[in-house]
C-alpha cells in the first residue's frame, strides 16, 4: 500500500478551484495510478475531514517549444473532492 502522502500530489490554486470551494469541493493534483478510493481514504486521513465524492479526470500534456526543440508538459490526474456539509480542509482558508 502507497503512502497516503505519495497519491496526494498538491492541491490546485486557480480561479476556477477557488470557485469550487462555495460548493464545498477542493481539487488536487494526485498520482496517476490512484484510483478514486484510494484517494477518499488520503484525504479522509491527512485532512482529517469526511469525503461525500471524488471526481477524477486525467490531463493530457500541451506540446511546447523551446526554440528549435519540441516537447511536451507530463501528463496528470486531478481529483475533485467534494466534502460532506460541514466540512473544511484548512489548507484553503483564507485564499
């Protein structure tokens, strides 16, 4: 078993993110092979908080260019977690 700390990447701090919190729900950054239990059970252990839902989606890398040379950004996974009524990760407090 993975390291609660090793699926849990870092959290996500964009307008939209941040738009979510009135509906109660914080989005994170998480390890590719995770699936969306293991990702209920870290955020119920880190955070200390009750997890109603986890939505997931992954995202694809953007090609770039470094002058002459192409490449592209690594691929990712991001999870949405909506919490319980009631509930708050204080990490997003005052943002």
């Amino acid at each position: 078993m993975k390291d609660y700390r090793d699926i849990i990447i870092k959290p996500v701090v964009t307008e939209k993110s941040m738009d979510l919190l009135a509906d109660n729900k914080y989005t994170f950054i998480v390890d590719k092979k995770a699936n969306k239990t293991e990702i209920k059970n870290a955020i119920e252990n880190i955070f200390k908080v009750e997890v109603a839902k986890v939505y997931t989606m992954n995202i694809k890398g953007k090609p770039k260019r470094m002058g002459r040379f192409e490449g592209k950004r690594p691929d990712r996974k991001k999870a949405v977690v909506a919490l319980k009524a009631g509930q708050k990760i204080r990490l997003f407090e005052g943002m």
